[in-house]
C-alpha cells in the first residue's frame, strides 16, 4: 500500500509537471520477441473517475491518496444501495442495478479527478454551432422516430458498437477489459464490449480514401520511443464518439510505465463538433482475467422486446384515440 | 477544517458520480412502469447469453393454471465475475421475483429484485449481495 501510494504520487506529481511518466521512471519497459515495447496481455480500464471534472472539484485536478480512498469509499457505497424509487419509471430503469455492474471500485492511478486533462478545467470544449445542430436534431429523430424500427435505436441496443469501446477507449459500466497482441508489423486490440478488434498497422502506409469509412476508423499505428502513437481518421457518420462528426481524428498514445500500468491518453480533434481539441488520459491496470465473449447479438431478445414494447404502446394510443 | 473541507469536496463528488446510468438497452424502453408483477415460481432454465442472460420461471396461478415467464437479468461475463455460475440458478429452484412485465403484455418481465430460497437477494444492490465493493456476507 505504501508502495502504491508513492508510485501515485510520483505519478501524479509528472503529470503535474506536465511530463511523460516514463522520463521520470528508472523501470525498463519489458520488450516483445522483436524488440518493440511490450503492451500485450489482458489490460482493464474500470475506473469510477468521471470524464469530466465534477464541479465541487472545479479548483482540484488532483486528489490526495487520503482523499481518493474517501472518494471511492463513498461512491461505492452511495452506488451500492437499493434504489427503489416512486416514480416508477425511474424504477423500471434502476431494476437494472448496482449487482449488475463491473465498473470498478477505484480512481485512475494518476489521481486525477478527471479524465479530461486537456482543457485543464477538466470539462469537455464547447461544441461548435454544427456540432450542437447535430446534437439537437439527432435527439428530435429520436423524440420522433423512437422505435420504428431497429435502425432507430442506438448501436448498443443493435448490437453494433458500444460507444466506449473505441476508439477512443473509455471505462464502462461493465465489460472494460482489453486484450493486446503484438507482432512485427501489427497491433491488435480485442475489446470485450460487443466484442471487436481493431487492426493496427505499423508500417507507413497511408490511411484509406477519405470515401471508405469503418465502423472503427482506420488506424496506422507507429512507435515514439517506448510510447506507441496510433492515428485513427475515417469513421462513419454513425459512429458518434461523443457527438463526433465522421472527420473525426483521433490520437492515442499509449505508454507502459510500470508492469502493471498503461498510461493511455487519446486527443480528440474534430472541428466539426468541439470548438477545440481535447484530451483524456485513462490508467489501464494488467488483468488476471481473461476476456470473455460477448457476442451480444446472441440472444438480443430486448431488441424485440422494445420494438414490440413501441407497437403496443401505439396500438394502445390509437385504441385511446378511437374512443 | 483543511481536511474537513476536502472530505465534504469528495463526498459531493461521490453523490453526482453515483448518478443511475444504462446498461445495454434502457429497460423502461421494454418494460412498462405501470405494470409491476410479483412472480413466486420454480425455475424451468437460465439462458447463459449474450447481452443478457434470462431465467425461465413456471408460475402457477390461484386455479393452478401454469404459466412460464421470462426475468431479463445482466450479462453473462459480469455475473460470472461476481461468482455467479450455472450451479447458481438450476431448474426446479423456487425464487420469487419483483420486477415490471414488458410493455406488449407478454410473459416477459425484468429482475427489479430476485429472491432465491434461503431469502438472499443476490441480483439486488442491497448489501451482501455481491456488489462491487461490497462487504460479505454475515
């Protein structure tokens, strides 16, 4: 425990300095059978640390290890209560509670109280006119067209692509477990949520025509020192990392600053959507587990359930209507 | 006072970070708050898939007529985290079930709260359930 509280205050004292973790480090990165950095196995990225800064916290990027065991303390136990409200909707919504979740117990190693580490107040940049048009107008399909059919629910519900799955890779409500593989000219990343993997390539082959898009993007990863960069541009129109547009460019950075230990920090770039660029960075923590399937079009039954749910309901306004 | 203060800081933090989120799909989408059931019956099967997994429950009627529900549960991977395994819920095993019956009326409903024989709630948030962080059992 001592160990840990040091090596988070070294942590947190580089990432003050607003230096790389490894400059401050005497660890050797491990290396793969061909010399690169070694980032393989099975790496979890559950964290209860918020996205962006909660406001109470406004004028504190950091915690103190004193004040992150309290803080986790008192998010595990507030969540872990039985929710049962009045309003039943409400109810309905929290049946699905506390026992149901895996999003682990405890704050990013770093000890920051956001993700976000860029803008330095920790809050997401402003959107820009078009990236709140598009917000307004895709939450108006939705009060409009709820369930008219499957392609009118999110792609979780469908089964496609879980937002936070990535990229960019962000912690979840459950399933937040990544398993590297390496070898001379590819990366791979298998992801446990819906199940994906993304490809990286090495070498310096250019990205795709701007006309083909990928569910994923299209990633060209290469090594900066022991950090490896992965640029990632061409996503669909529907693939929405946050509101994103599809000329979303994404760079991530991910750097093993200890055996156990990824810093993986990704910057967002899309003028589009946000006034500015942002960047978030998410301590990922090596895994006993193993990834699991999660082949979720399995047994999809809710999607049936919310569409037969829809034609109920209509049939119900419509009997109303009649009488 | 410092120290005061910074814990009054962590512990807003901590209620605004516990704030209700959705899982896979909202479940007031598929089930209808104006519909609560309580279902006392015998497991039949649980479904072990993917994205949630499912107990199948014979359920009989005052007359003794018999009808087999459907109780949408979590997803498979985080319950077998949490211990749960296909030796936990096995057929013939008598729970009781609150939860919502699904919007189209059929015998569909979710797991508001499960109830196994020895009176453990163990899908319900409730201490002693297994919950992230939670202490055991006593």
């Amino acid at each position: 425990m001592k160990l840990q509280c040091a090596l988070v205050s070294v942590l947190a004292a580089s990432m003050c300095a607003g230096q790389g973790l490894t400059a401050k480090k005497a660890w050797t990165p491990l290396r793969t059978a061909n010399g690169q950095p070694d980032l393989q196995g099975v790496w979890t990225n559950a964290t209860i640390t918020p996205l962006e800064r909660p406001a109470d916290l406004a004028a504190k990027p950091f915690f103190t290890p004193s004040e992150a065991a309290a803080y986790e303390k008192q998010v595990v136990e507030n969540a872990n209560v039985d929710r049962r409200r009045s309003d039943v909707t409400t109810d309905v919504g929290l049946a699905y509670n506390e026992a149901w979740w895996d999003r682990g117990t405890h704050v990013v190693k770093t000890l920051r109280t956001s993700l976000i580490v860029d803008p330095a107040d920790g809050k997401l940049p402003a959107l820009t006119p078009e990236g709140e048009r598009r917000a307004v107008a895709l939450a108006e399909r939705r009060r409009l067209h709820p369930a008219d059919g499957p392609e009118d629910r999110g792609l979780t519900e469908r089964c496609i692509l879980w937002p936070t799955a990535g990229p960019p890779m962000m912690p979840s409500v459950y399933n937040n477990n990544y398993q590297i593989f390496q070898g001379p000219e590819y990366v791979a990343i298998m992801v446990e949520m819906i199940h994906d993997v993304r490809i990286i390539p090495l070498d310096t082959r250019p990205h795709l025509p701007s006309g083909v898009r990928q569910w994923l993007g299209d990633s060209r990863g290469h090594w900066e020192g022991n950090t490896l960069v992965v640029d990632t541009t061409n996503f669909t129109d529907k693939t929405k990392f946050r509101g994103s547009s599809e000329n979303l460019h994404l760079t991530e950075r991910f750097t093993r600053t200890d055996p156990d230990t990824i810093l993986y920090e990704y910057t967002v770039n899309d003028p589009a959507t946000w006034t500015k660029p942002w960047t978030a960075q998410i301590t990922m923590t090596k895994s006993a587990s193993r990834v699991y399937e999660y082949a979720c079009h399995e047994g999809n039954y809710g999607m049936m359930g919310i569409l037969a749910g829809a034609r109920a309901e209509e049939t119900s306004s419509a009997n109303a209507g009649a009488k | 006072m410092r120290s005061a203060t910074r814990i009054g800081i962590v512990m807003g933090a901590a209620l605004l970070a516990a704030a209700p989120v959705w899982a896979h799909h909202a479940f007031a989408a598929e089930f209808d708050g104006k519909k609560p059931v309580k279902l006392e019956g015998t497991v039949t099967k649980m479904e072990w898939i993917n994205p949630h997994a499912w107990i199948h429950i014979d359920v009989k009627d005052a007359d003794g007529k018999v009808t087999n529900w459907m109780v949408e549960c979590g997803t498979p991977n985080t319950l077998l985290r949490r211990g749960v395994n296909k030796n936990s819920v096995t057929a013939g095993m008598a729970i009781v079930v609150d939860g919502y019956q699904a919007k189209d009326g059929s015998n569909r409903a979710n797991g508001r709260d499960v109830t196994f024989p020895d009176g453990k709630k163990v899908f319900l948030g409730n201490t002693g359930t297994g919950a992230p962080g939670d202490a055991p059992e006593k």
